[in-house]
C-alpha cells in the first residue's frame, strides 16, 4: 500500500463513510457535504492566511508594478526589491499554490472512490471502530436524484458559478488603474477562463467533485467576507 493510501485516501474513505453513518437519512451527497465542511474547518488557519495573503498582494500591485518599471533593465534587482517588499509587508504569494496542492489530493481520492465504487469489497478500507452501511450502487446519491458517481450539469454550472463570484470578489479595479496593463487584462480573462474550463472537466468527471468544489469555493467566499468585515472593523 502507498503513502498516498496510508495518509489521504483511506482517511478520506473513512471520513466519508462516517458522516453517511451518522446523518439521519442516509444521503450519501450530504455526507459529502459535511465531510468538505469538516476539512475545511480543519484547513481554516491556513485557508484564512490564503486570502488575506491574496487581498495584501492586490493592495501592494501598484508598488509592485512600480519596481517592475524602474528595475525592468535589471531583472535580478528587480526580484529581490520585489521580494523584500513582499517579506516587509508580510504576504507570502505561494500561499494560494498551497492551498491548491492540498486541494488536489483530496479531489484525486474522492475521484478514486467513486470510480472504485462502495460496495462491500471497498468496505475492507474501513477502520475498525467506522460502521460498515453496506452501501449499494443505488444510493450513490444527493437528494435521492443526483447521481454522485456521473457528470451532473446542474453540478457543474453552480461550480462554475461560484468560481466566478468568488474571483470577482477577489479581483477588484481600483481608481486610476490603467486598463492596457497587461497583468490586469491577463487577470480580466481569466475571471472568464477559469468557470468556463471547470464547467467543461466537471461535464467529463463524477460529479461528486463538482459538490465538493461548491462547498469549497462557498467556503472560500465566506473567509473573504469575514477577512473584510475584520479589515472594516479595524478601520473604524
């Protein structure tokens, strides 16, 4: 057995299968939702750090881009002004990458075990101390009408939909910006590109991964708010 197993994909299996347990109508999209919730709560710190990370990197673009213009003949100068500015205001611009490649390992094992399947055979992941439900192939269900195992495009478009409320939320014009600047018209676009490619992988892939990523980017835009109202509370 692999790291991988050992360390995500079994914990996540058992997670799942606990949650189902313990919900009083067995709805399998449910115990999805709760166990996004869980480890979210989980990855709160981190997740809170990624945004506000976020927000103090769009506050500091302007002096950013006034480094980038007066050192653009000395790209070494150039970075190292740009990271000292970075370190003296306290933002990290990898913590996003972060957040992303705990992401992935999650997405990959909720793939797997709806790939796999929840019959009896996938049941020998279990702990010892997690209930066996001896799940079938019917209850691979949210609201008894959404098949968690296929593509579901209502899934998919409330996906997309939350990506771009969320990215809109976190890419904001300021007064006096230029709109020819390259890094901001990059941004614009991919405020589009970004919905429009996860509604076409969400269409080809289980839509499991399409609740989980809704009660992620909710989550998201919920510790956005939270960091504003705390930003407006200080500024009182």
């Amino acid at each position: 057995m692999s790291v991988f197993y050992f360390l995500i994909y079994q914990p996540l299996f058992n997670l799942l299968i606990f949650f189902y347990n313990i919900i009083p109508l067995f709805d399998l999209g449910v115990a999805v939702i709760l166990m996004t919730i869980f480890i979210k709560l989980i990855l709160w710190p981190l997740g809170i750090k990624a945004a506000r990370s976020q927000k103090e990197m769009e506050e500091i673009q302007p002096e950013v881009k006034k480094a980038q213009e007066k050192y653009k003949e000395d790209k070494e100068k150039q970075a190292k002004v740009i990271m000292e500015l970075y370190k003296e205001r306290k933002v990290n611009p990898f913590s996003g990458i972060l957040t992303l490649f705990i992401q992935l390992p999650i997405l990959i094992s909720l793939f797997q075990i709806f790939r796999r399947g929840l019959e009896n055979e996938e049941m020998k992941h279990l702990y010892s101390f997690v209930a066996n439900p001896e799940i079938t192939k019917e209850t691979y269900t949210f609201l008894g009408t959404i098949d968690l195992s296929s593509p579901h495009v209502g899934l998919a478009v409330l996906a997309a939909l939350g990506q771009y409320i969320q990215m809109k939320m976190t890419v904001k014009k300021k007064e006096g910006e230029e709109k020819k600047d390259t890094a901001k018209a990059i941004q614009s676009q991919m405020i589009y590109f970004l919905p429009g490619f996860t509604f076409i992988i969400l269409l080809n892939i289980p839509s499991v991964i399409g609740l989980y990523w809704i009660i992620t980017v909710l989550f998201s835009v919920f510790q956005q708010y939270i960091i504003k109202k705390e930003d407006k509370g200080k500024e009182k």
